[in-house]
C-alpha cells in the first residue's frame, strides 16, 4: 500500500483533473486505480477497450495517460499517434507507457511515438506515482512556457508594430517637408503612395514589393527641399537655368536618402532619382531608357503625373480624372512605360481613380499600433530586411 501523500504533494496532486488509464489486462486497471486514487490523483478514468479509447477519448482532457502497449485490436503505438495528432507536435505528451516489455527497440519505438517515461511490470507502487508526479509537473511548466512565450511573442510583435509605425510617420513627415512648399495640404505624397501601390499591386508585383512601394513613394519629391522657392513656387514659365535647377531635386533627394540599410529607403532612393525617366530615354537626371529605369520609378512617374494633373499646382488648374487618364495615354511609351500606363488605364476603368482620396485617408490616416499591426503585418518583414 502507499502510504499517505504529504501536505505539499496533496496541494499539488488536487490541481489535477483527471488522468486515463489505457490497458486491456483489469487487474492492472484496478491495481492501478486504487493506487492513484489512495494518492489523491483526483479523477481517474479506465478504458479497457483500446478500440474505444482510440475512438472516443481525447488526450487533451486529460492531465495524464498512463498506457500499455500490447494490447488486442489497437496497441499502444496506434493510441500514441491518435493522442499526438490531437496535442500537436509543439505539445508535451503527458504519456507514461505500462509495459512488460523490456526490449531496447520497444522502449525507443515508445519514446518515439509521444512516450514520456516508462514503468516496467510488475510495479513499484511508489515508482508508478513518482513518475506520473513527474510528468505532470513537466507538463505543466511546458504549458506555463509555452503562455509565456505566446505572450512575449505577443508583445514583441506589438513593439515592432510601434517601431514600424513610427518609422512610417517619420518618413510621412520628411516627406511633407518637401511637400509643404508647393502643396499646402501636404496630401500630394501620400496620393502618389497610394496610386504607385495600387499600380504596384495591378501589374501583379506582389503584395510585399507592392507596399513597399506604396510607403517609399512619398518620398519621391523630397529633394525639393534643396530648390529654391521662387524657383519652385514661380508662376509661369521657367528659364533653362531654372529648369536645370529644379531638375536638381531628384539628385538631393536620391543623396538625402543614400547609404541606408533599409530595403524601404533604399527603394525610396531609386524613387526620388528616377522617376522623371522618360521611357524613351528623354528624362532626367540621367536620359536612363525603358527597362533601365527601376520599375518602382516607373510606377510613381505615371502615379505622380496622375495626381498632379488632377490637383490645382502654382502653374495651373486641376484637370478631371478622365482628362488625367487620356493626357498620361497619350505619353505612353514616350514618357511614360506602356504596362504602367495601361495598369493606370485599368484603374481608371474599374473606378478605382475616382476613390485614392478616400483610398489615402484610410491607408494613411490610422496610426494605432494594434491597427497597423492587423492590417500590415507582412510589412514588418519588408522594414526589417
């Protein structure tokens, strides 16, 4: 017989909720009851039908198997895969295998299918509540790790949500730094990042690649801090001399952004220098032709053209959406590069021109962590390469 459990293992066995004994021999069954209960297991449940327990019972209601492996119809084994499908591979498996087996082959076939321990027979009473003792313990503190972990995850991804976001904010306000100049509203950027990821997204570049874009975008005119205002501000026509000048801004802002690490500045790098590339290798700064002309500058040519012809400049009135269009087409593979055009034309047909005001609101007005986490998670991986 046992003998009585101690003050701190009965405070510890009564957390218990149930264990599952599994074996098809009853005066195992009832050895083995009487000796978890006189140890205040708790609830102890018996099968001796492994066909049944294959069946109906779950090992996640259970905070203990005990199993025999030999048994008629289904063995021990088939019951261990069963269980380990139901607690997952990431689980810990709360088995402790009954046997009369003593074969070396047996025991590591057993510690392969989910075995936690084994308990040789004829046993040990004493021996048979340690080791089930133990596997609980180790089972709990694997649940306990396993909570601690799922939180930490939880906070690391809300940390990087809050890092990322303000990456994003800096970036928003370095980009109205140009902006505010010529654009009081300081939307022009933010508009072309929204158009130059919905082109993105039209030609099928892919999500990642796409909000890439659709965040370094806004960057594009960021060197027009270094264009003097009554250059940059001057109604009318400009002089050679001047055209030289504001044509400096795309080399400012390509060296404004130089040398970081990051795959979003280094797109927004390629932005700011080439998208005044013509397609046909009449643009600036350096006559760069067709394919040679990043596909990130090429999208936000066509998306900045867009959006500065549809809103009043210094120069001159706001077109319509429909004029806009009809003005970039007839560009196509001249300035402009003949897919981007025609992803731009297919936006234009599917109404979705008619929205990126609403469109920029919603993508670049919500600046809470939790939100920004849910709806951009995949750009954390994007900011972080």
């Amino acid at each position: 017989m046992i003998a009585p459990s101690s003050p701190g293992l009965r405070a510890a066995s009564q957390a218990t909720r149930r264990i599952l004994i599994i074996d098809d021999d009853d005066a195992i069954i009832r050895t083995l009851q009487r000796i978890l209960v006189q140890a205040d297991f708790g609830d102890v449940v018996v099968e001796t039908d492994s066909q049944a327990a294959l069946e109906e019972q779950d090992a996640r209601a259970y905070d203990a198997i005990l199993l025999d492996l030999h048994m008629p119809e289904v063995d021990g084994f088939a019951l261990m895969h069963r269980f380990m499908q139901q607690m997952g591979d990431e689980s810990y498996a709360p088995i402790l295998v009954i046997t009369g087996d003593h074969r070396v082959d047996v025991r590591e076939r057993a510690l392969a299918s989910g075995a936690k321990d084994f308990v040789q027979k004829p046993f040990e009473p004493t021996e048979v509540v340690a080791r089930l003792r133990n596997i609980i313990e180790t089972a709990r503190l694997h649940r306990r790790l396993t909570s601690f972990n799922e939180i930490l995850a939880a906070r690391v991804r809300e940390q990087t949500a809050v890092l990322v976001a303000a990456k994003l904010e800096v970036i928003e306000r370095l980009a109205k730094a140009g902006e505010y100049r010529d654009d009081m509203t300081g939307k022009h950027a933010r508009r072309v990042g929204t158009l130059a990821g919905l082109i993105a997204r039209e030609l099928g570049l892919g999500e990642e690649t796409a909000t890439t874009i659709e965040q370094a975008a806004p960057l594009h005119d960021i060197g027009k801090i270094g264009v003097p205002d009554q250059i940059l501000l001057k109604q009318g026509g400009l002089t050679e001399e001047e055209f030289h000048i504001i044509r400096q801004h795309t080399v400012i802002g390509s060296a404004i952004l130089s040398g970081s690490a990051f795959a979003l500045l280094q797109t927004a790098e390629r932005i700011a220098l080439t998208h005044h590339e013509h397609w046909n290798g009449g643009g600036y700064p350096n006559g760069l032709v067709g394919e040679a002309i990043p596909v990130e500058g090429r999208i936000t040519a066509v998306a900045d053209a867009f959006d500065s012809l549809t809103n009043d400049r210094p120069y001159r009135k706001a077109a319509s959406v429909e004029a806009a269009v009809e003005e970039i087409l007839r560009w196509r593979s001249r300035q402009f590069a003949p897919a981007v055009v025609d992803a731009l034309a297919a936006l234009y047909r599917a109404g979705v021109l008619a929205e990126i005001e609403e469109r920029t609101d919603s993508l670049w007005g919500d600046r809470d962590p939790a939100a920004f986490l849910r709806e951009r998670e995949h750009w954390i991986t994007a900011t972080a390469s």
